[in-house]
C-alpha cells in the first residue's frame, strides 16, 4: 500500500466578522491532528483578527480546511504550501 505524502503549508485566515469565530474555531480542532501551530493577532484599530495557522497534511486535507474556512461569512483564507513533503512525519527528498 502506498502512503500518502505530506506537505507543509500556512493557512492564513483574516476575520472579519466575529459571530463566525465559534465556527471557525470548530473547523480548526476538526482537523487540529494536522495543525503544527498557529499564531492569532488580534487588529483592534480594524475590527479584525489575523490567524495563521501552519499545517503538515495531505494536499488534499489542506485544500479542504482551507475550503472550509473560506466560507465562513465574513472570513478570508489562503493557503500557502513549502515544497516539502514527508511520510510519516520524515522528511522525503524529491
């Protein structure tokens, strides 16, 4: 059987509406397996909140949490992907 391979990517993830914060976080513990870390920073002078979070998932399992979070009205989400890719955690070379 063969394993699928990883990558590592950045989601990032601007609210700009806070009733989709209860949602956005479900999507996050969801597919929290994937996530390596995120960092939040509140914009108080906006009305906004910068989210990134940094993931090692299928490219599959990322499109979709991306995907996901993109339709949560009133957020924005883009994900970035390193070239990168792993097995198990173990990095490949390509």
């Amino acid at each position: 059987m063969e394993s699928i391979e990883n990558r590592v990517a950045i989601i990032g993830i601007i609210v700009e509406k806070s009733e989709s914060v209860e949602a956005l976080n479900a999507i996050l513990h969801e597919y929290s397996s994937y996530m390596i870390g995120r960092m939040g920073i509140p914009y108080h002078e906006l009305g906004i909140n910068i989210i990134s979070v940094a993931v090692n998932a299928p490219q599959s399992v990322i499109s979709a949490l991306s995907g996901k979070i993109g339709r949560l009205d009133g957020v924005s989400a883009k994900a970035a992907y390193s070239n990168v890719t792993s097995k198990n955690g173990a990095r490949t070379d390509e």
